[in-house]
C-alpha cells in the first residue's frame, strides 16, 4: 500500500506542472509581469510598419497601446513574425495578442479566440496603371497573382477558382507584392483595399485598385479558454471604439476612412 501511495503521489507530482500550465490565466500573468506582447508582420501599412527613422508605427500599433493603457497595462512589446507563423505563437504562448488582420474563420476558431471585430475591410485587385485587362473577378485567369503568405485570400484562390489557370505568387508581405506588379514581375495583386492604396501612395508606385472582390471582417486573436483576458480586451477595445477614439486614430492613419463608422455599417 505504501509503495501505491508513493508511485501515486509521483505521478500527481509529474502532472500538476502540465496541469497548471495548461490552464494558465493569461491576464494574471501579464498584469503581474507589467507587459503585454503583441504580435504584428511589421510590414502591414498602415496598420504595422517600420517608418523612415525606423520605428514602428501605425493604426494597429497605436490601437495596441491604448488597449494596454485601458487594460492598465504599462508596457507593450511588440513582437515581429512571419504571418504564416502568428496563430501557432499564440498556440505556444510566445504572444499573448496578435493585432494583423486576421479574418474570423471557423477554422481558426477551433484553435485560437477572436476579440470583438476591429477592422471591416475590403479586398481587391490591384493592377498596373494603364493596364485594362482586369476588369471582373473572372478576368485573373491565366494572369499571376500575388497574395500574401498564410492570408485567407491565397486559400480563396486555391480553393474557389480552382478551375483558372493562375499562377498563385506567396509573399510575405503586401509592400513585395505591390512593387512586383509596378515592376510586372506579376499581374495583379489581391490585397486589403486601404492598406494597399496606402502602401501605393506612399511608395509612389504605379498600381490602382481595379476590382472589389469582397468585404471581411477582421479580429485579434489570442488563446482559447482565457475568459478573464477576453473580457478585459473587450471592454477596453469597446470603450476605444465608442468614445470617439478609434474614429480619431483612423482619420490619423486612413484618411477618410473610419473604421468605426465602417465597422458600424457592417453591423459590428
């Protein structure tokens, strides 16, 4: 009997640390550590990237930091990653909150939780100016697309338009993809609406948005079962949106565009 007792406590001794691991509670951990990590490509304008002086700047990095402020956070670190590669960091609890335009998707659902929606967006086709080949969503058949690595959008076009003869181009981030098609290394490119006008704009490159395929709507993403975190982001991002700051960070960022307002006509 004292030999069972023995193997047993051993056992319970070998399972509580995977135990307690398991069921961590994220927001205890982050407020006692005083720092929140986020995730971003840092190649995502205007939402992430990296500025003439090199810093990191955009709608999604001032977002990260007022949400901090109002979860009373004091610090923020924001971690850089491969797109392909911010799921699976939050899977193994190298970020505690991505902010990179992650469409909410039953997929993803299973393996990782969504915030409240923060982006209502859309996706089009860019093209070369000058270039009136694309017109209709059925007119990229037998063009090369570009598309960013990991994206919903790259899936789409495997999946739904099997039937075209594409040449489906991954890149890691929409700034590579746009300066291919200025350069025509590619026909088209399918990126979010204002992100790729912007990256357009700013990089002076000869490229237009031609057709709309679609209007998605974007979340954070963080780990399952932390409800405790999952209602303080919440309740910050809500006061955020309501009280007129996201409206101000937008027109800060996208112009004309608030993604309050946007998000509000999307009934979100």
């Amino acid at each position: 009997m004292r030999i069972f007792l023995a193997f047993a406590l051993m056992a319970m001794a070998a399972i509580l640390p995977g135990q307690a691991l398991s069921q961590e509670d994220v927001l205890s951990r982050i407020k006692a550590a005083g720092t929140i990590r986020i995730a971003n490509t840092q190649g995502h304008a205007p939402w992430d990237f990296l500025d003439a002086n090199n810093q990191l700047v955009g709608l999604g990095i001032d977002l990260g930091r007022e949400i901090a402020k109002r979860m009373g956070i004091p610090k923020v670190e924001f971690i850089p990653a491969r797109f392909p590669d911010l799921i699976p960091g939050v899977q193994a609890g190298r970020f505690d909150l991505v902010i990179a335009g992650h469409s909410i998707t039953e997929e993803r659902a299973k393996i990782v939780s969504f915030s409240e929606p923060y982006m209502a967006i859309g996706t089009s086709i860019f093209v070369r100016d000058g270039d009136e080949r694309i017109k209709t969503l059925d007119d990229i058949n037998g063009k090369s697309i570009g598309t960013l690595a990991g994206s919903t959008t790259e899936k789409y076009l495997t999946e739904k338009h099997a039937d075209k003869k594409l040449d489906i181009r991954a890149y890691e981030n929409a700034t590579l993809a746009l300066t291919d098609l200025a350069v025509r290394r590619v026909d088209a490119v399918i990126y979010s609406d204002d992100a790729g006008a912007y990256i357009a704009n700013i990089r002076n490159l000869p490229v237009r948005r031609a057709v709309q395929v679609n209007k998605e709507i974007n979340a954070m993403v963080f780990k399952k079962d932390q409800a405790a975190f999952e209602k303080a982001l919440n309740a910050a991002y809500a006061s955020i949106r309501d009280d007129g700051t996201y409206s101000a960070l937008s027109a800060k960022w996208l112009g004309t565009v608030d993604m309050a307002a946007e998000l509000k006509k999307a009934g979100r």
